[in-house]
C-alpha cells in the first residue's frame, strides 16, 4: 500500500506534548487520508520524549520512531526524518504544537492546486516580543548575507512533495538549514497563512546565544558574502587613505604642517590593526568550515528506530 502523506516532526523536550502531538496530527491527517505514516524524531532529548515515542509506536505501526544517539540539533533531526518518508507528500513541523497539526488540511489543499511546494506563513505570532523582535531581526540580516529574500514569518512548517524531499537528500551540505536548503531547490512555490498558537508546555530551548550561533553557522555555511565586504571595506579605505594622503602632502607643501600629528598616527594604526584582526578572524571562520567540511563526518547518528524498515 503507498503511502500518501508523511509527516516528519523533530522532538525534544516535548515527554508532555507526545501524545497530544500524535492525537492531533491523526484527528487531521484522517480527513485527508488513511495512508500516512508520522515519524518521530527524538533529538537527543533529556526527558522521557523517547520513552513516550515508544509508548505511540505500540499503539499505531503507522507512528515511526527513531533515536538520535545525542542532540545534533533541529535541522539535522529533520533530515533523519526525511531519509525514511515514503509519501508522495511529506510535512514537516516543529513538536510543540505552535505549529497546528489542523493547518495541514489547508496547507494540503493548497498543493493540489498545482504546487510542489507550500509554507505556512504565520502572519501573527503568538511568541513572545523579544523572539519576535529577533527573529526579524535575524531574517533580514540573513537575507541580506545570502542573498536570499526570507520572511521571518516563514518556518519549517510547510508541506513538500516527494521531488523536492528527494532533492533536498542529495544536498550534501556539512550544516544543514531546512528552510534556506529548500529555497535554494527551487520548484514551484507558494506559501499560505496560517493560525499560529501560543506555546502551552514548556519553553522554547532556542536562548539567545543559540539564535546567535545558528545565525552564524547560517551564513558562514550558505554566503560568501562577509569575504566579499572585507573586500569592499579594504578599497574603502585604500581610496579614503588616498586622499588623506593627498591632503597631507598639500598641507606640507604649503607650509600648514611643520611637525606631524602623534594622535593621527596612533589612530590609523589601532583602525586598521584592529580592522586586519576582524578581517582574518572572518577568513579564520571559513577556514574552520572548510576544516568541519573536509572530515566527511555524518549530520547525525541514529541509535534506534521503532516501525521504520
């Protein structure tokens, strides 16, 4: 019997929200079809999620369980969903029901319309204001960085056929960014609004230094936009240098300077020593990724699986 619809949901601190998550997702797949399987990503987690992913699999051959051997983040677990859907369609969401397991049934719809791809856009937020804040924030500066035009109202959250999925396995980037690695596949594409609810159990485990982190992997992964402005600081100011330089040799050719300035000097070497600083740390941080590329090394390892083949 072929599969239909897949749905791939990455776990983590979620031992509570389990088995609403699963009761849901059900209750909503069924008005599409009955030919679905829902796979459980347990990311490591440090609270029973897994012992709770076990309990559904018991219940229901059609929930698919599998352990990452330790935390490798969220992207990486949703590709270790991804290598074992089977449907013609496949939707990823975040575990903590933020993204609303009744939205797939629009989301679904929409893509009989004739698209390959649909985003859940979450025009009103229920987070809190400074994550909206950031997260603004974050996605205009990423866009900016790769070049790629990227609403912060747009998550993981979205429903993909079996092409794209298939597309986005042979990627075989060392730092795997769901949202941005589908942009760059292409196809076509819509994305559609959607109720976004607020969190009821637990916390977002994404603090401030993680976004920060991401961002950071993000770019240093997907653009090579940070080198090319080192390059246009350094003509900066080799033209700015240029014409101070001139000025100065006017200045003493008319008799203005007699003795040169200490402050001057002591300023231009702590600007541009601190800016040939910032400028190898950058390169330094491409080299590091170029280092973490070259080990070959796996995006994650699995430790056990439940109902996957």
């Amino acid at each position: 019997m072929s599969i239909i619809l897949s749905i791939v949901s990455p776990v983590y601190l979620a031992e509570n929200i389990v088995e609403q998550l699963v009761l849901r997702l059900k209750k909503s797949i069924s008005q599409i079809t009955e030919q679905y399987e829902i796979i459980l990503v347990e990311d490591g987690s440090p609270d029973q999620s897994w012992m709770m992913i076990e309990k559904e699999c018991e219940k229901d051959q059609r929930i698919k369980g599998i352990k990452l051997s330790r935390n490798f983040g969220q992207h990486n677990a949703i590709f270790a969903g991804l290598e074992h859907t089977r449907g013609e369609w496949v939707v990823v969401l975040d575990c903590d029901l933020q993204d609303r397991p009744e939205e797939i049934i629009n989301i679904y719809n929409k893509a009989m319309e004739g698209y390959d791809i649909v985003v859940a856009s979450r025009v009103f937020r229920k987070d809190n204001l400074f994550k909206r804040f950031f997260s603004f924030i974050f996605y205009k500066v990423l866009s900016y960085l790769t070049g790629t035009k990227y609403s912060h109202q747009i998550a993981n959250f979205g429903i993909y056929h079996r092409k794209v999925i298939k597309s986005a396995l042979l990627l075989k980037e060392t730092f795997k960014y769901f949202p941005l690695m589908i942009n760059w596949i292409g196809f076509r594409c819509t994305s559609i609004s959607v109720v976004h609810s607020e969190r009821e159990i637990g916390k977002t485990s994404y603090s401030l230094k993680k976004l920060i982190q991401l961002g950071i992997n993000v770019v240093l992964s997907y653009s090579d936009k940070l080198l090319r402005m080192t390059i246009k600081i350094g003509i900066f100011i080799s033209g700015l240098a240029f014409i101070i330089a001139l000025f100065y040799l006017y200045s003493y050719f008319t008799g203005r300077i007699e003795v040169l300035g200490f402050a001057s000097v002591i300023i231009s070497i702590w600007f541009l020593g601190g800016l040939i600083i910032t400028i190898l740390g950058i390169i330094g941080l491409y080299i590091g990724k170029i280092f973490e590329g070259v080990k070959n090394r796996p995006s994650f390892i699995t430790e056990k699986k439940i109902n996957v083949s």
